[in-house]
C-alpha cells in the first residue's frame, strides 16, 4: 500500500498541522486531549527498564579511554569519571521525562518512569558483562539515588510504594536507596 502524505510528515509537520485542526474544531481538540491522557498513560516501566539496560550495555569503552586522561589545558579526567558522565547522558532524558509526566499531573506514571530507570541502573550493575560497566562501578547505585532524590522533590514517590518496589525488584538495593 502506498504511503500518503500524512505518513511522511515529521514530528514537528504534523504537530503544527494538529495545532491547526485543533484550533478548527473544538471537539477534533477534546478528542485530541482525550487521546493525548490516553497515551501518556501507558507507561510500561519493565520496557523502560529493558531501554535503559540497552543503552547503557551499548555505552563503548573506548569512549571512555578517548575522553579520559590529560587535557591540553593541563587538566585530566578519570576514566571513571568520564564513565559516570556518560552513565548520566544515558538516563538524564529519562529523569528529564518523570519531570514532564509529573508536571503534568500524571503522577502514577512519573513513578512508573522513575522505577523503570532505577530498575535498568540495577539490572546494568548486576546483570551487563560489559567492558564498559567495569569503568562506571558506582555509577548505577549512584545515579539511582539520584533519580530517588528527584521523585522525592517531585513528590510522586510514596515510601510504601517505594518499598514494595525495592523488595520485589532490587533487593541488593534495598538498603542503600531506604536511606533516600
């Protein structure tokens, strides 16, 4: 079947071509709403975990050993240092998006976001084999205390919730992230 036009748009085409049929018709914009709730609602936290352990197995060693080391200004950075700053690439549109859904008022999902990533962090530190993971040896429990610190500001982490979800899925974890 043939491609039409409407197909071949880019993300930001076809936004300002929703923006406009949008603004056209009053019920084509609550429908959009109702569509947009719907699909931000779906938030699949063990596919966001499998996300983040992919993208962080793909981080490559030798970007670290390139970027670590002297600088010509006389500075030097550690490669574990250089590693954590890559670890940090990796989940900072992660925590940039729990941001978003919880200033949408979609706090369920923000949670749901926010232990995705922590249980990628901790799948990463227990599971990946990679060369890369042995340049960035506290980087997931770091980070993750991090992402914990966020949702608590955000307000979207409930102790009990919180517990339950280390108990079941991050057990070696537990301890480490209560002191959160």
């Amino acid at each position: 079947m043939k491609k039409g036009v409407i197909d071949s748009l880019s993300p930001d085409e076809a936004k300002r071509i929703l923006n406009i049929l949008v603004e056209r018709d009053k019920s084509l914009r609550k429908e959009a709403e109702k569509l947009a709730n719907d699909i931000l609602k779906e938030v699949d936290m063990e596919g966001i975990a499998e996300d983040v352990l992919f993208e962080l197995n793909n981080l490559d060693v030798h970007e670290v050993w390139d970027n670590s080391g002297g600088r010509s200004d006389g500075s030097y950075v550690e490669p574990g240092e250089c590693a954590i700053g890559m670890v940090e690439e990796v989940i900072e549109p992660y925590v940039e998006e729990m941001k978003r859904y919880s200033k949408l008022g979609f706090h369920k999902q923000a949670f749901a976001i926010c232990c995705g990533v922590i249980l990628g962090l901790y799948k990463f530190e227990y599971k990946s084999t990679t060369e890369f993971k042995d340049w960035a040896v506290d980087a997931p429990g770091e980070i993750a205390g991090y992402i914990l610190d966020e949702a608590v500001k955000l307000k979207i982490i409930k102790r009990d919730n919180f517990k339950k979800f280390t108990e079941e899925f991050i057990p070696n974890w537990k301890d480490d992230l209560a002191r959160n």
